[in-house]
C-alpha cells in the first residue's frame, strides 16, 4: 500500500531528451495507465521508477521518500515484463519463490504465499513446470504471480499483454483488473494499447513524445480531449480534423468531430461527401466518404441504419456541442 | 603390435606386448597424472580468465566491436609463437620476467624446476585460448536476455547472487562446450608449446600424453610404443567426450 509521485521528472540520453518533465500524483490503490504511441517514452518512465533507469533530474516518492538513488530491490516494488523475463532454468515455484528465498523469507512461508498466489493465478497444476512447457498465457500468470507474492507496494506493468493473442489478452484484462481489485495494490501499467487503458484505468495518462499530454479518468480523457494529439490517439476510429475556417469557426485553426457524433443524411445540413466504402461490423457500420477537396471523413452509425451504396452523394450533419476546437500549437481552445 | 629388431631389420609381432609393456611402464602412468594436472589447470585457467574477461566486457559494450576485437588478438597468435614469446621472457638468463623476478629475490629456473616448468607451459598454453573462450563467454553471456537479469535484481539478487542462480545456470551450456574443446585442445594442441619452451623437461615434468607419443616415436625411435599410445591417446579422449556429452544432457537443462 503506497503513494507515488513523480515530481518533474525528466530523462535525457546523451543529448537526447526523452522525458520533458512528468508529474503525477498516484494515491494509494489506484490504477494509472500510461498510454502513447511507440516511442514515446513510456517504458523510459516505468524503468525510472523501477530503478533500472537513472533520473536526469526531478524526484521520484514512494510513500513520501525519495528513491532516486535507492536500488531497484530497495524500492519495494515488482514488475510484470513485456517478454515476462521468466527465470527459463527454474520452475513456476521457483520462479516465483526466488525474491522471497533471497529475502530469507522462513521456507513455510514461502511455500504458503506461493500456493495462494498459485491458487489465485489458477497455476496450481503448474509449479512443477519450467517455463517453455507453459503456454503464453500460462507465462504472462507466473509473471504476475512473481510480482504478486512478494507483497509490493507498487505494481509496474510494462505492456504484458502484447505478446498474447487477441482473445487471451481480453480475457488476462480482465483478470488482471480483478486481481488490482482484490490486491488494492498501487500500479502503473504501460501500454500502447487505448481500449487496455480506457478499460483497466482509474486515471491514465496520455504521453506524447516525452510530455504527458493529459492526465484524467478514461472517459472525462475521451469525452474532453485537451489536445488535438489526445483528441486523435483516444478513441477508435480516430477524430476527424477539419480545418477550422472549412466548418464556419473563427477561432482556433483545428476542429475535430468523432466519428459518432456525426450524423448522415440526404437533406442539406453542414458538409456534402461522396461515400467512398462502407466496413458494416454487425453492430455499427462504418462510413468513409470524401469531402470535395479528396479528405476522408469516418462517420460511425448503428449497424440497424440502412448501408448507404458507394458513389451516393450525402450531407454530413453535427451539433454545435461536438466540435472540438484546437489552437495552432494543439491545445484546446 | 609389432617390435622392430635394434637394426630395423625385422620387426616382430608381439601382440598387445607393447600395450602391456606400456601400462607397466612408471614413466607412462606419470605421464598419465602430468596430463590431467595439465589439462585441467589449463582448461580452469583459460576459461576463469575469458568468462572473467567476458563479465567485464558483457557489462561495458552493448554492440560496440572495438573492444572485442582488442581481445581476439591473442588468438591469431600462433600458440607456438607465443610459447616463444613466453619462454624469452622467462628465459633463465634474457628473459625479462625472469629478470624481474631476481631482482625481487626470486630465483626464477624453469628448465630446473618443475613447478615452474608446468606453470609456464600452463600459462602459456593457456594464453592462445582465452580469446576463444571469451568470444564463447560473450555471446553467452548476450545471448542471456537483459529484462531476465533486471527481474532479479527487483527481486533483489545483488551481483553475485545473480551470477550465481541466473548467469550461471543459463551460461551453462556454453561452458560445457567450452569444456570439451578446452580439454581436447589441452591434450592435443599444446605440442607446439611444450615442444618451444620445455621439451617435455624437467625430467619429463611436462611430458603430457601426446609429447610422450612424439618423443618416444620419433626421438626414442621405439615406434610401436608410440603407436600403442597413440591408440590409447585416442580412445582415452573418444572416452572423455562421451562422458562430457553424457553429463552435459543430465545438466544443461531447461
Ligand atoms: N538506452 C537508450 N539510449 C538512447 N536512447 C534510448 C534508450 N532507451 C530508449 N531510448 C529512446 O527513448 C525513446 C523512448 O523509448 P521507450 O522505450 O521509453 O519508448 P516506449 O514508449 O516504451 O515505446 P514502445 O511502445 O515501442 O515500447 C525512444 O525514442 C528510444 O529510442
Ligand atoms: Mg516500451
């Protein structure tokens, strides 16, 4: 149980800058998702507060303490790697018992921490395994249950469901939600991933290039971009940006439209579109058209509307309230 | 199997005589313990270095090839050029060493004393392998994935316990393989050296199992038992990969 802040934190290698100074306030239990496109410093961030990185300056607090010099091991924490880093000689047991023999942990203990953590994690029928005899999904569990029996005060997860297909890492989502849940244990999960963040976070925080962006609960993020980088990453498909002036604003240079939030029709209302193709995904249809000077617009409709054919001519309509306004340097206006 | 007569005139079969004759022979069987001392300090000695040698340079490059190549030079030395050079400098009355070592008190005579003799051949057949050895150890130990080490150390394992539960272990296979090359290398390739600084002296001090085949053959001129010794030679290190390959599948698992 712990709070950790991140105080201006900033991260250069060499001459390159690669964390431009990050604040956050994680209080104790929380679930904060950091999320960003390739690149762009969330692992350098993780490995900051895990102690495999060193700070170029800022303060890193654990409970209050300053650990920018403290030792990975000194800090109390536990990490869930993308490739899991699972000791490949040892078995699941040992695997997950080794921080606590070199913490002398009494043997009993150990044994009983790792069956209940076993039980939890459903790997009861494989502590006898080695690693390369389980299946990814199997793996991803021994890692989280390394982490899980040495009762940290944070959890760090560094994007430990891109190894697993599709449906397994639906289903690990949830259980690793679940065990956040039941373990209340504060933790910061990195993922490139938006539906992984928007549904496992308390708070995440959009990074971009260095800069954390945003920062807020998953929905007020979506519903309230603060920047034309956020309004574009959150949300699939992504925002439609118009030039302000082509949509009657006079302010700002950049509006942006999700694509539900406009509505199609063949009476007049703001802009006309010729539908280039239609991606109908049973529930809701996806429509691409092309506004008069070549630019696609995705406009997302219930799958019960009728398909409009390819080649139509129709009018694209929104509410006032739907427009998202962004200055030249991306902020919301 | 066959004895040739003092004139080489004749020779005569004698069956598994010279076999007999050599299993009796003192001079043989110590020849046996030279060559086990022999191979296994050198095969300790020029894997302890590279694998020492390798931690070092493991934990500075990641990539850089400057200081990798530095290292593989000693190997295209040839191991005989390097016992030369190893024996002037260690030569009783120019050598350099030797030199430094009086000045220090201490009276340095390999060609006298047999601790000495075994130490230089040891070191000098050593000195050829390391950077073969450490080329081995490197790839070994990058071959080894960093976030499995950044696991331990969050789980709190300081250096040498990493070494011990994680490098090792996962060196393994690498040193077992290093293990059978470095034991045939000892027993084979190091004529060249042997033959440069001692000749197999003093009193046959470093005479191991292959100079003796040499020397009894074509010094001794007594053919038949160097061929039996070869034979014996051959069998002997047939044996010994046999049993490393045999330990090597109980041990490196995983
Ligand atoms: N050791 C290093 N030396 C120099 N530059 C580095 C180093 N590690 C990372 N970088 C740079 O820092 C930037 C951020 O890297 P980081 O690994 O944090 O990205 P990321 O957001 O985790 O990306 P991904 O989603 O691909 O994992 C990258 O541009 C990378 O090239
Ligand atoms: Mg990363």
């Amino acid at each position: 149980m712990a709070t950790l802040t991140l105080d201006n934190v900033r991260k250069s290698f060499g001459a390159t800058d690669v964390i431009h100074g990050v604040n956050i306030e994680v209080t104790d239990g929380e679930f904060i998702v950091i999320v960003g496109p390739s690149g762009c410093g969330k692992s350098t961030l993780l490995r900051m507060v895990a102690g495999l990185e060193g700070i170029t300056s800022g303060e890193i607090r654990i409970d209050g303490h300053r650990v920018n010099e403290a030792e990975p091991m000194e800090r109390n924490i536990a990490m869930v790697f993308q490739n899991y880093a699972l000791y490949p000689h040892m078995s699941v047991f040992d695997n997950m018992a080794y921080g606590l023999k070199i913490a002398k942990t009494p043997k009993d203990e150990i044994a009983a921490r790792v069956a209940s953590a076993a039980k939890l994690l459903q790997l009861e029928p494989y502590l006898q395994r080695k690693p390369r005899e389980l299946s990814g999904g199997q793996r991803q569990r021994v890692a989280m249950g390394r982490a899980i029996v040495r009762k940290p005060a944070v959890f760090l997860f560094d994007e430990p469901l891109s190894n697993l297909d599709a449906k397994l890492r639906v289903q690990m989502r949830l259980e690793i939600k679940q065990l956040q849940r039941e373990l209340g244990v504060t933790s910061l999960y990195v993922t490139h991933d938006q539906v992984e963040a928007m549904t496992l976070a308390d708070r995440m925080i959009v990074m971009n290039a260095g800069v954390a962006d945003q920062i807020g609960k998953p929905l007020e993020v979506y519903e309230n971009p603060q920047t034309e980088f956020v309004a574009g990453f959150i949300g699939s498909p992504a925002t439609n940006f118009m030039p302000a002036g082509s949509v009657g604003v006079s302010v700002g240079k950049t509006v942006g439209i999700r694509p539900e939030h406009i509505q199609l029709t063949d009476t007049p209302t703001r802009l006309k579109a010729r539908v280039a193709y239609c991606e109908a995904l049973g529930a809701e249809t996806l429509v691409h058209l092309r506004l008069p000077h070549g630019q696609l617009i995705t406009v997302r409709q219930g799958g019960h509307l009728p398909l409009p054919s390819e080649g139509t001519d129709l009018w694209l309509g929104w509410h006032d309230a739907a427009m998202m306004v962004f200055g030249a340097d991306g902020r919301r206006i | 199997m066959f004895v040739p007569d003092p004139f080489g005139l004749k020779t005569q079969f004698v069956g598994l005589g010279n076999f007999e004759y050599l299993l009796g022979d003192p001079y043989y069987r110590a020849s046996f313990v030279t060559t086990a001392i022999f191979s296994s300090l050198v095969t300790v000695v020029s894997m302890g270095v590279a694998l020492y040698l390798a931690i070092l340079a493991d934990r500075l490059i990641k990539g850089s090839g400057t200081y990798r190549t530095l290292l593989i030079w000693p190997y295209a030395v040839a191991p005989a050029v390097a016992g030369v050079l190893w024996m002037f400098m260690f030569n009783t009355r120019v050598g350099v060493v030797a030199w430094y070592l009086g000045l220090l008190g201490y009276d340095w005579n390999h060609v006298l004393d047999e601790a000495e003799a075994m130490g230089l051949v040891v070191v000098a057949s050593s000195w050829g392998r390391i950077s073969y050895n450490f080329l081995f150890f490197l790839a070994g130990l990058q071959a080894i994935p960093r976030s499995v080490i950044e696991a331990a150390a969050i789980d709190g394992a300081k250096f040498w316990t990493r070494f011990r539960t994680i490098v090792w272990p996962l060196l393994s296979p690498t040193t077992f393989f290093l293990l059978v090359v470095n034991v045939v290398y000892a027993f084979f390739e190091t004529f060249g050296v042997i033959h440069t600084i001692t000749a197999g002296g003093p009193q046959q001090a470093t005479t191991i199992l292959v100079y003796k085949v040499y020397s009894d053959g074509f010094v001794g001129q007594d053919l038949g038992s160097s061929a039996a010794q070869s034979v014996i030679l051959l069998v002997l290190v047939g044996i010994l990969t046999v049993i490393q390959f045999k330990f090597i599948e109980r041990r490196v698992h995983y």
